[in-house]
C-alpha cells in the first residue's frame, strides 16, 4: 500500500467521522474515495495491521490515537493548501480542492508551517507606507470546515436581503468597518447594490456605503 | 476652564458648538496634526470657558488622523470635562464610541441629541438608566430646535463624575490586560490600545504584540476584531435596555431615487454641472465688480502718485496679487464652497461617492475620491488639502496629479477669455474634452504605476437633512480662511519677484532664451513665454499678461485662432498653479510636488506642440 493511499483513507475516515459524528463502514469509503469496495477492504486489512483503524464485529471503522494523528496532519495540510490556492492564489473552490489532494502527500511539514503563517500574514515585515498603516490579513481565514472558500460575500446577495456577518477577510479587515458595527454575528441588511457590486448596507439603523472589493471581503450566510 | 465635544460624525456636535458659542469661532492646529480643531469662547457667570469641537469620529482606536488626534487630546487630559453628544436616532452605534470614550474615565455629560427625531420614529429613550449605567449626568435635547441647548454648559460645568464603566471584554483579552499592566506597570486603557497595535512605548507594543498574536491563534481572529465585537455587544446590551421601540411610521426615503444607478447617476451629474455653472456664472460677474472696483479706486490712483519708479514697481506688484487673490478667491473659490458645504450638509457627497465608485475604481481610486476631484474644479488647493480623506498614500498621488489637471475656476476663466471668446464656443468645449481624455489617460497610466495597495470605500452614509444657512456660511468661511492663508503670501511673493524681473529687464533675457520654443515649437508670439510665466503664478493672469502684452483687449486681431488655441491649452495645462505645487509639497511632499510640476509641463509642451504641427 502507497503511503499515499494510506493517507487517503485516514483523512477520508475522519472526515466522514467528522462531518457525520458516526464512524464510517467500508461501503461509505467506497463511495467517497472511488475504489472498488473489494480493493477497500483489503487496504482496511492492511491498515488495521499497521495499527491505523479498528474495525468492529458491524463494520464501522475507527482511527486508532496513531491514525488520528496522522490523519489530522494530512487534513491540515489539506486545508491550508487549499485555503492557499483559493484564497491567495485565486485558484476555483473545487480545483484547489483536488490539486491540494495531490500535493498533500509530498509536501513537507515545514512548508505546511511556513504557508499557515504566511496565508494569515502575507507581509509579515510589511513597512509603513509613510504612516499610513498597510492592513494586516485576518487570522480568520484557513479555519478548514465552512470558512476557506466556502462562504458566500455580501456581493452574492440581493437587495433587501437580511443576512448575518461571519467572518471578515484579507483587505475587508480595516478598523473602520469593525468601527462602523460590521463585526462577526451583526446583522446586517443590504440597502443597495448596483451593478458593479457596490454595496450599501444597514448596520446598526446606519447605512454604510462599500466598494466592491470590500463587500466580497465580508462573508456572511443568511440571517434566520 | 475647557470643555470639549466630542461624539460620532453627523451627531450634531457642530451644531450644538455653533449654538453654544455664537461667532468668534477660531482654528487652530493641533501641534503635530494636520488637522484644525474649532475653538471658541464663551462667557458662563463671569467665568471665561474655552469650548472645543473635536473632529467627528467613529472610534478612538483607529488609525486616522483624526482619531489619533482625539485619543492623545484625551490622553492629555486636554479638557477638564467632556460633552459627549450621541444620535438617538442612531443609539446603539454612537454608543460603541461613547463607551470607549468613557473607559477613559474623564469629567463628563452625556448629550441624546436628535431626541425629537428619536420620538417621531417611535423610539423611545430611557436617558435616566443610561445615566446610572455610565454614571454621569445625560440631557436629552435637539439642536435644531435648540430644545435644552441652554442646559448643556451648567450641567457641564458641574460635571466632576468620571464614568466608572467596565465593559465586559473576552477572558483572553482581560488576561492579557492583567498581565501587561502587570509586567509592565501600564494602564488598562494603554494595554488596550497597545494590543491592537497601537501606542507610543515600543516595548509595551512589542509585549502586547507576543500575547496579541496567541489569542489571535487560538480565536482566529484580530485581538481589533474581538475587542470590537465586545463593545459592540456591550453596546447592544445597554440599547436594549434603555431603548424602547414604539410603532414606527414609515417615511419615504430619497435615498430609493438617490442611490440607484437610474436615476441616480444622472441627478448626480446634473448636480455637479448646475454648481459648476452657477459657480462661472456667479464668478465671472463677482469677478468683474472686483477687478472693476479695485483698478478705479486703487490701482489707477496709486500710479498716480509719482512714487519712485522701483518702490511704484513693488507697490505694484503687491497690489496686482492682493487683488488677484480676491479677484479669484471670493468670486469663485467662496462660491464655490458655499456649494459645496451646503452638499455636503445635506449629506449628498456620500451618495455621490457611492455612485461614483465604479468610475473612480477605473482610474485606480475608489468613490471617496470624487470629493477631492470636485473641489478640484474650484480650486486645486483645496482639493490636495481635502486629500487625506484617502487612505492610502497610493490614491492620494494618483488624486494629486488629477487634480493638478481638472480645469479649476482660474482654468475656466483663462478657457473662456481666450478660446471661447475669440475662437468659438465649441472649441472651448473641446478643451474641456482634451482635459478629461488626458484625465482618463494619466489616470491609467498612474494606476500601473503607483505603488502601493488599493483600498476600497468604507463610507458612512448619513441620513439626508436640511442644511443650516449658519453653518454653510461658516464652514465656508473657515475654508475661504485658510485658502487666503496659503496662497497670499505666495501670491505677494511671486509678484514682487516678477515685478522686480520685469523692473530689471530679465523678462527680456529669458524671452529671448525660450523664444526657439515658444516660436518654433508652438507657433506662438515671443511675448507669449512671458505670459505662460506669470501664468505659474495665477493661471488666468496668463490670460491678463498676453492682453497687456500684445497691446490690445481684442486678441484675435494679434493672433490666429490657432495660436490662441494652443496659448490657452499650454496654459492651463502646463505647471500647476504656485499655490498648489506649495500645497502639494506640504501635503505630499517634494517628490510629489516634483514630479506633478514636470508631469503637467511636458504634458502642456507635448499637446501644445501637436495641436501646432496639426493645425497648422
């Protein structure tokens, strides 16, 4: 068995785990990983002998401590690859996803480190422009689950939608905008938005005028 | 005694200061701050009270200008008590500010203005329990009807409560607070600001930045946004409980035609053109009472009085700049900014800035930046003043060399003298055409250029209201003030110089150097380069010279279309005005000062040589 194969099945385990809260049984890796569910179960074997998986007497697989650890090494990296190429590069949600998926299992643990900090601050020694302070990128992005690429911005929504702040990224992080009531778990409601994606939102019964790149910065989800 | 004022943009804080100290309003800078404070004094039982209207913020953490300027006034102690005036119709954000402002723990009141405003929505306040919540008197009122004015300095006066307010932070946060003051022996209200990265005493931001960058590990978030957040729930929780919400009636909102690209965009433009218009209109005829007045009654009797040929040279020379610093600055310029503060009172330049965004995105700014530009089309000076509304050092240089280009009030008088007088109405409008495509392009190129990040618009729109007559004048005033301040000294100075240039034949001499340009390259009269000179020095005085100098009023008997044409384009293209490269260096700086003077020279050359080799 490729340790690349090994790593496959330990992030897929936990993921199901994690997503579902109930350990997953042969058929489900089948499914998620594309193998042949005869190919699965003799891969399952070999990893219950290397000490990675228990699987009991209904099927159900579970990491053991040595397969958690190394399952959430490889789904760090996953993240933090993906959250690169997406957010940083600008690379699709769904290709970064299966690039990430490759470069996984070569990458070092280093670079892994080394590609966090720089993803939560690109400059890290960035000089002030002549006093005028250059915003620091967010730590908020990267967190993996929901918020790497996976929110939608203020500029994905209508006018007089309702929705609710859920993170802050990159650029929209300014003080003014955290100043004005924009802030993780405000509601906010769009006023206004023309076509170029300027927006204008209520926020605390103000209205606040956004340029585009600022209004995509901001993710938010529907408000209940 | 001083008090101050302080509280959210558009609270109402002007208003109230205007009503409290009547005239005798004074500016002063604040030492190390670009930025003028409003002063005034006012006399309460024989005791002499210094009142100050600081700048309108939204936070006293941020980084502007003028929030760093309020936070060290603060820290200073620079007021023995504080007039903290909030919104009610806007409670629970005027409330993040008034908490903070609070943790400083100074002397102070707290004034619910707009509470008319408030009850019409059916807002009902409970100012009593705000009281006892911020432990310091509060006083409802409304300035525009001047509801319980009166009561704000007596109440100010005895104010001698400091607020006591403990505003629930984040455990992590109030850890660290406790660790910083303990390590380091720094106030609470110090250990905040250095964990956000802000503060003098580099090794207390240095300790606070190590902590601040754990808890932004463990919350994957800015220690700013949570703190933020915090007050931000602080706030919501006293709204909710001094804040009751009645029915509400709905009202129309202009804001549904104003802020839409139909029709909004072209109300946008009609605006801008009908100020502009009534701006020439009104200038041109203010400008003729003064000119007219003042060669009658002092200039042709101070030739008349037989003064030594070098002192009637110099007294000349003062005159002609005293009186093309009111020829220019009142016509035009104060016309100008009565319009200007009277839209900008109502609220429009916001929605204009909004509107506008996408254009400016274009040329490498954003929306905010079209309050600088249409200043521009006054005067230039005021335009490069207004520029640290931008954020980045970036947008302010591209704004800069824009704005050195935008056909100002002088620029229009110098189009309409020459072009649209003797060569046609049309041709003028073709100048204005020739600007805006050298607008555009300069703007792109600039953009490529210029280093630095865009940053995009974050802009309060505040709701729309009447403007007060009072304050337009005022604020008027107060600019008019401080355009005379900067450009006539500088006028005086240029003119005496040239004066002395002239009285000593120098003129001649450098005619003659740059005749091979000005005859061979632009296809102009010698005496032109002359009038291109003194054109540095007010743009429509070139207008003024090449009158005098050709020796008639009627410049089409002396010179071909064609060559009016390209004097008046080189004119007004080439070297911004001595005033503005004076204020660009003071606001930017030598280099961008530099590089906007050769920029516009050789651009002015470039077109003024092809309109000559194609027209010709």
């Amino acid at each position: 068995m490729k340790p690349s194969l090994r790593e496959d099945f330990l992030e897929a385990i936990l993921n199901h785990t994690r997503r579902y809260s109930s350990p997953p049984g042969a058929e489900d890796l089948s499914n998620g990983l594309a193998i042949d569910i005869g190919n699965v179960q003799a891969h399952l074997r070999e990893l219950a002998l290397r000490g990675d998986v228990v699987v009991d007497v209904k099927g159900a697989i579970t990491l053991t401590d040595q397969g958690i650890a190394t399952g959430n090494q490889i789904l760090k990296k996953h993240e933090t690859l993906q959250c690169f190429l997406s957010e940083i590069l600008g690379m699709d949600t769904s290709a970064a996803s299966v690039e990430a998926c490759k470069i996984e299992h070569a990458v070092s643990d280093e670079t892994i480190d080394r590609l966090g900090n720089y993803i939560r601050t690109p400059f890290p020694q960035s000089p002030d422009i002549q006093g005028v302070k250059t915003t620091k990128f967010c730590p908020g992005r990267g967190q993996g689950n929901g918020s790497c690429g996976y929110a939608q911005s203020l500029g994905d929504f209508k006018e007089g939608q309702r929705l609710i702040v859920k993170d802050i990224l990159g650029r929209g992080c300014s003080k003014r905008l955290l100043d004005l009531g924009v802030v993780p778990g405000e509601i906010v409601v769009i006023k206004r938005k023309l076509g170029n994606r300027s927006i204008v939102v209520q926020v605390k019964d103000c209205d606040v005028a956004l340029s585009p790149e600022i209004a995509s910065a901001i993710c938010v989800e529907p408000a209940p | 005694m001083k008090i101050a004022l302080i509280g959210n943009p558009g609270a109402g804080k002007s208003l109230i200061f205007n009503q409290l100290t009547g005239l005798g309003v004074e500016v002063n800078k604040y030492p190390g701050s670009a930025i003028s404070l409003e002063c005034g004094n006012v006399c309460y039982k024989k005791e002499k009270i210094e009142l100050i209207d600081l700048p309108g913020i939204y936070s006293l953490d941020g980084d502007s200008e003028e929030e760093v300027l309020v936070r060290r006034f603060l820290e200073k102690n620079g007021a023995d008590s504080l007039i903290a005036v909030i919104d009610a119709t806007k409670l629970e954000r005027n409330l993040y500010l008034l908490a903070q402002v609070a943790e400083y723990s100074l002397p102070m009141i707290i004034v619910v203005n707009m509470i008319d405003d408030a009850e019409r929505q059916g807002l009902l306040i409970d100012t009593a329990r705000l009281g006892t919540i911020f432990g310091c008197d509060v006083l409802p009122a409304a300035a525009v009807q001047g509801k319980n004015i009166d009561r704000i300095l007596p109440l100010a006066l005895e104010a001698s409560q400091s607020p006591v307010l403990h505003i629930p932070y984040d455990h992590h946060i109030e850890a660290a607070l406790r660790s910083l003051e303990k390590t380091m022996g720094t106030p609470r209200q110090k250990n905040l600001l250095a964990l956000q990265g802000s503060g003098d005493e580099l090794a207390l931001r240095d300790a606070a930045a190590s902590i601040a960058s754990e808890i932004e590990q463990r919350h994957r978030m800015s220690v700013g946004q949570i703190i933020a957040t915090n007050r931000h729930n602080f706030a919501r929780g006293v709204a909710t409980e001094i804040l009751k919400q009645g029915p509400k009636r709905k009202k129309f909102d202009l804001d549904s035609i104003l802020t839409r690209a139909f029709p909004g965009i072209p109300i946008l433009c009609l605006i801008l053109f009908s100020l502009l218009l009534s701006v020439f209109v009104i200038g041109s005829w203010m400008e003729a009472l003064i000119v007219g007045g003042f060669t009658t009654y002092i200039l042709i009797p101070f030739s008349g009085l037989g003064l030594h040929p070098l002192a009637e040279r110099i007294g000349y020379s003062i005159l002609v700049a005293v009186e093309a610093g009111l020829g220019i600055a009142f016509p035009f310029v104060f016309t100008f900014y009565l319009g200007l503060s009277f839209l900008e009172d109502t609220g429009y330049m916001t929605r204009a800035a909004f509107l506008a965004d996408r254009a400016m995105h274009r040329l490498g700014l954003h929306g905010e930046a079209i309050i600088p530009m249409v200043i521009g089309f006054g005067c230039a000076v005021p335009a490069i003043m207004s520029l640290r509304i931008l954020k980045t050092r970036r947008e302010q240089t591209i704004a800069a060399f824009l704005i050195t280009l935008v056909p100002c009030s002088a620029r229009t008088v110098v189009i309409a003298g020459i072009v649209a007088a003797f060569v046609g109405i049309i041709w003028a409008f073709s100048i204005y055409f020739i600007v805006f495509i050298l607008i555009i392009i300069t703007a792109i190129v600039m953009s490529r250029l210029t280093p630095g990040e865009q940053f995009g618009m974050i802009v309060e729109m505040p709701s729309l209201r009447k403007p007060r007559v009072k304050l337009v004048l005022q604020k008027s005033w107060l600019r008019i003030k401080e355009f005379l301040f900067i450009a006539m000294p500088l006028l005086i100075a240029t003119s005496i110089f040239l004066g002395l240039f002239q009285y000593f034949g120098v003129i001649d001499t450098f005619q003659a150097l740059v005749a091979p340009i000005t005859v061979s390259l632009l296809g102009l009269p010698v005496y032109a380069s002359t009038a291109l000179l003194f054109g540095i020095f007010r743009k429509e005085l070139a207008f003024e010279t090449l009158a005098v100098l050709s020796g008639t009023a009627d410049l089409g008997s002396v010179m071909t279309s064609v060559q009016l044409y390209t004097f008046a384009i080189v004119s007004i293209l080439f070297i911004p005005c001595i005033s503005t490269v004076a204020v660009l260096y003071r606001q930017l700086g030598l280099k961008v000062a530099v590089l906007t003077s050769v920029y516009s020279l050789g651009l002015g050359m470039l077109i003024g040589v092809l309109i000559n080799i194609l027209m010709k």
